[in-house]
C-alpha cells in the first residue's frame, strides 16, 4: 500500500531487486527535510542505506526537476576528482513511484546548513571555506571531452541565456507583480559582459549546505544536488557562493549579513575571489556586481517556482512557503549589486 512518502514501497522494493545488484528488501524509507525541489529520501536496507531521488510529482515547469541530467554528471564525474557519490540506476517508467528517479551511495558526513558555521571554531571555519572554494575549482577544472560532456550545455554566451530562462521560468510560475525582478529583467540584458569564450562544467547551486565534509575533518567527501548543473561560465558559480554574504541571517536559507565575518574566522570575499583565482589561473574578475545581479535573480526565479509549487500543492517540503518568501528580498538584493556596476 502507498507510504505516507507518496509511492508505493513493496514496488519500489521489487523494482529495485529486479535491476540492482545484491540488493534484498526490505527498505525503510525516510525523507530528508532538506531540498526543495527534487525529493531525496534516505532507503535503509538489510544491506545499508542508499539515496533516491525523484521528480517531484504533479505537473512540472519544462526542463525543471531534470534528474536524468543529475544522474548523468555525477556518473560523469566518477573518475575525476571531483567527490560525488557513486550512481546506482536511473528509472524512467513513471510507474514504480510516479515520477523519474535515480539511485545513488549513501555518503556519511557532515553538511553545514548555516553559513556561520557555528558548530566550527574560527581556524576550522577558514578552512571550511578554503576547501569550498578548492572544490569549486576543482569542478571548474573538469575536462569536458574527457568526461563525455561536450553536450551537456548549449553553446553561445551564457549569461544571455540564463537571463532569457529564468525570466521564462519566473514569468511561468508568478503569483504577484515584484517590482525589483522588473527591474532585473530590464537591466540584466543590457549588462551581459562580453563573452569571454570561458566554457567549464558548472554545478549551478553551489552553497556551502550543498557540500558535504568528512565527519572527522574539514575535506569535502561529496557535492550533492546537481540538477542544475550545465556546460557555463564559472563566474556564475563563484558569484552564486558569494550571494549568503549579503543575504540576511533570518531567510530560510541563511545569510551572513550583519556578522562580523573577521572574529568568525570566515574569509572576506576578496580573500576569496584571490583564492580562486589563484587555483583557476584567472588574472582578475571583472563585472562582479553582474555576475552577482544575476545569481540574485536566478536564485530569486527559482525561489518563485518553489512558492507556485507550494500553492499548486506540489511542494517538496513544508518550508516551500518559506522558500517563496525570499523571491522579493532577494530580487531587491540583486538590484543593490546592480546599481554597483561601474
């Protein structure tokens, strides 16, 4: 019969007999209270655990929720030394739990869910952030040809078109008229930098809750949550971790505004972009407070989607409507790094 998780779990069972190797029922499932979009749960087996991850059910934005693309980049990934979990099964057939889904190692380790890292003293706060941003790098770095992921991207400028999508995307799934993303809309475009014809495999959600650390030392043992992953300019990843810096303490995903970030221990954001510089080979960045407009508009689109699926009933966690409220805050946070372009 259907768990209260929304699928039926002696036909997951069998399904999962049937295509995985070893693998013997029964399974526990549980749902992990993080992740807005795809659904993750945690299967305890006689064998060990694993993680699924599905497709949200219910009526979808297109190109939304892609996790056959999730489950393509991380087996990808497998042989670089970029740290992802290894990648079991990709289900196709809507009709084992209703929606697409992957399965995937169950990493143990620590995620940091609150940027200030409160659990860490100052010195192990440093490193937290140095060993983000060596992997963030590290991903940058990736040999595209060699993976197999020339075409896991479009080519063309980048930014152009992640202003054009996520214009769509929040178009598609607004409730309210914001004035501050018309105002994004308006000036994004008219501010792409040129393209540089700098192309490196991008997570596309890359936040310190979205790594994982070994639960004994401050070395990242897993980067979770790739769906929005694709063919891009780094920049937009590097201006995407930065964005908490200047997001307030009281969203649902936590900012660092207003702390005093030197007796943290965390290093300031120039200490940072130095950083990756210097693992990247880049000279210098220009056109930050773009790069940062954007990722404050993207961030602030998806935030919409997850307040329509929250109001349309198909939300993948109770916090969606906590979600939802961030799109305003964020949107006008954007056009404050808009207004600093030179």
């Amino acid at each position: 019969m259907p768990s209260p998780h929304g699928f039926d779990v002696a036909q997951l069972t069998g399904y999962l007999e049937a295509h995985l190797a070893d693998f013997a029922g029964p399974i526990d499932v549980e749902k992990f209270p993080q992740g807005q979009s795809n659904p993750t749960f945690r299967l305890n087996t006689p064998g060990g655990p694993l993680v699924l991850r599905r497709k949200p059910p219910g009526q979808l934005l297109k190109s939304a929720h892609a996790v056959e693309r999730e489950y393509r980049v991380l087996g990808a990934l497998a042989a670089t030394d970029v740290p992802v979990p290894r990648v079991l099964h990709l289900c196709t057939d809507d009709t084992i739990i209703g929606s697409w889904f992957y399965v995937m190692d169950y990493v143990d380790g620590r995620v940091f869910f609150d940027p200030a890292l409160p659990e860490l003293t100052a010195a192990e706060r440093t490193r937290a952030y140095h060993e983000a941003v060596r992997v963030l790098a590290t991903i940058h770095s990736v040999d595209i040809e060699a993976t197999g992921l020339t075409d896991y991207g479009r080519p063309g400028n980048y930014f152009e078109r992640q202003v054009s999508r996520w214009t769509k995307q929040y178009e598609a799934s607004k409730t309210t008229a914001i004035a501050a993303m018309d105002t994004l809309i308006e000036w994004l475009p008219a501010h792409i930098p040129a393209d540089d014809g700098r192309v490196a495999l991008i997570h596309g959600d890359y936040r310190l809750d979205n790594v994982m650390f070994a639960p004994d030392r401050l070395d990242v043992v897993a980067v979770l949550d790739w769906e929005l992953s694709t063919l891009g300019h780094p920049l937009a990843d590097l201006a995407y971790f930065s964005m908490q810096r200047r997001m307030p303490r009281d969203f649902y995903i936590r900012g660092l505004a207003g702390l005093d970030l030197d007796a943290l221990g965390i290093p300031d954001e120039q200490a940072l972009l130095e950083l990756y510089c210097k693992l990247t080979g880049i000279e210098n960045i220009d056109a930050w407070p773009f790069y940062l407009a954007c990722s404050f508009f993207r961030l602030a689109a998806i935030c919409q989607g997850v307040q329509k699926r929250a109001l349309d009933g198909n939300a993948s966690s109770e916090h969606a409507l906590e979600v939802g409220a961030m799109t305003e805050p964020l949107a006008a946070l954007g056009v404050d790094a808009a207004m600093r372009q030179a």
